[in-house]
C-alpha cells in the first residue's frame, strides 16, 4: 500500500470517529509504526501486509477515542519523554505552562544561592517533578501519588532522575517537610462531577477517575491543595495550581479567602483561556 494513501485513508477514518486532529494522528501512528520521525514520512514509499495491518488495527483503536499515547505508548512533555497508556492521565500541553512556571521559580530562588526545595502533589505519571529535575537539576524534587496505577507509571518515569516519589494523598504527605518547601506545584483534579458527560471520550473512558473529578464545584482538590501547601512552604514560598478554563475566577478564589496568600493571580494558556494560578504564601 502507498504510505500517501495510508495517510489519507488513515485520516478519513479518524474524522469519521470524530477525533480532533485527524491528519495528524494518523501521520502520528504511521510514523511510529513505520518507526520513524514524523518528518521523514513523506519520504516513504509503500507500506508492507504486517506494517499495513497494524496502522489499521491502531486507527480503529484510536477511531474508538482510545487516546493516541497509549497507542504509541509515549507522551512528550517539554523536554522529556513520558512512557503512558492505561491507568495513568496522560498529560496536556497546556500543563507545559504550569511547569515553566515551577522551572522558572525554582530558579529564582536558586539565583538567589539557595538549593531549591520543590513539591510536586498529584504527579500522576511523573510530568511536572521530571521537566523541573531535567530544567533545575540541582533543585530538592519531591512528588506524591495517590492512585496505584498511576504511581507505576510515574515510578517508571521518574526512574533516575533523583526525584523523591512517595505514595500517599495529597492532602497528608511530606509531614517531614513541613515549612521547608519553596515552590508546591499542582495539577489537581478540576471537573466538576456534575460535567460528566462534557468530557472528552478520551479522557472520561481512559483517564482515572481520581485525576479528572472533584466534587460538585470541582475545586474539592484545590481546596485541599491550599492548606496543604500552606504547610508544606516556607514563609515567602509559592504555589501553582492548574484549573478548568471555567475557574479562572473561582479557584483563585479559594486562595483568596484562605487570607494568608499574597499575589493571588490568574495565568492564561497559550488559547487565551485561564488555565492557572499562583500565590505567594504570606511572610
């Protein structure tokens, strides 16, 4: 078969499945399963029975919103590589932006001569802890995780990095750090239980539950995060969190209230839209 039928054929099968970016999903399977870059695909020629029969067997997959990294089992994350597929959120693009601003605050304070300490809670599959141990590899990484499934995944990712991986809940772990943390970052869970059915198939039918839901409101976690966080920094330390586009209002607002945070702010994506908050905790 002609790899530029493949594609063509690839991605009229994807729209009909209703996946966002058909093109590029099925250029994306055809190069992992011809196992070359993305760029190199114009140059191939012809597919042979067994590489043919499993790009149409990963398009039917992905055609049934299973999520395209846990076709190809990897998921780019700012400089890193994450290994992903079932049992673990796979992260978005737009955590990037939280993540550099933890990269970007570990590195103040280690401008400032100081080892930076950093806690990452609800790490899922490792993004967050293992961008700031590869971008400030002399910061002091931590992460937590609740879920089981999701902390083999971030085992196996943070694997070497010097990151600190513990098991537990965010709302109790690192008693023993308590005062000392520079910078908590977070990527809670956000959705309200009531949106249910508004979520992507792919992430209602694949994403753990613990990752996605949070109460009535969604923003059971963050308040959780808020207290903890306040425990866990030391007077001047910070906090990111991320959001539903929805809340760029009402998650702010947890912090606000609490009456201990200074510098409460809002931050857009890359679309415009709120995507999260940071906050000074109060000397």
């Amino acid at each position: 078969m002609r790899a530029r039928a493949a594609r063509r054929e690839g991605a009229a099968v994807l729209r009909e499945g209703g996946v966002a970016s058909p093109e590029r999903d099925a250029d994306l399977l055809l190069a992992h399963v011809l196992d070359v870059p993305l760029g190199r695909l114009p140059l191939v020629d012809d597919l042979d029975r067994q590489q043919q029969e499993q790009y149409v067997a990963l398009l039917a997959r992905r055609a049934a919103r299973e999520p395209l990294q846990h076709l190809t089992g990897t998921a780019a994350f700012r400089h890193v590589e994450l290994a992903v597929g079932p049992g673990v959120f796979v992260p978005r693009p737009e955590t990037e932006l939280l993540a550099g601003w933890a990269i970007d605050a570990a590195r103040a304070v280690e401008h400032a001569g100081r080892t930076c300490r950093v806690v990452d809670l609800c790490t899922g599959s490792g993004a967050i802890a293992k961008a700031v141990a590869d971008e400030v590899p002399d910061a002091d990484v931590h992460a937590v995780e609740l879920d089981e499934g999701a902390l083999a995944w971030a085992e196996r990712n943070l694997a070497g990095t010097g990151v600190d991986l513990r098991h537990g809940d965010l709302a109790t772990s690192f008693d023993d750090l308590l005062g000392t943390v520079d910078v908590v970052v977070c990527n809670p869970p956000y959705i309200p239980l009531e949106a249910w059915e508004s979520v992507a198939a792919e992430a209602r039918d694949h994403d753990p539950h613990l990752a996605l839901f949070s109460g009535q409101d969604g923003l059971d976690a963050m308040r959780v995060l808020e207290r903890r966080a306040a425990l866990l920094l030391r007077p001047g330390g910070v906090v990111g969190a991320e959001h539903a586009d929805v809340q760029g209002e009402s998650a702010p607002g947890v912090f606000t209230a609490a009456g201990r945070w200074l510098d409460v702010t809002d931050h857009l994506d890359l679309a415009g839209r709120p995507r999260y908050l940071t906050a000074r905790l109060a000397r």
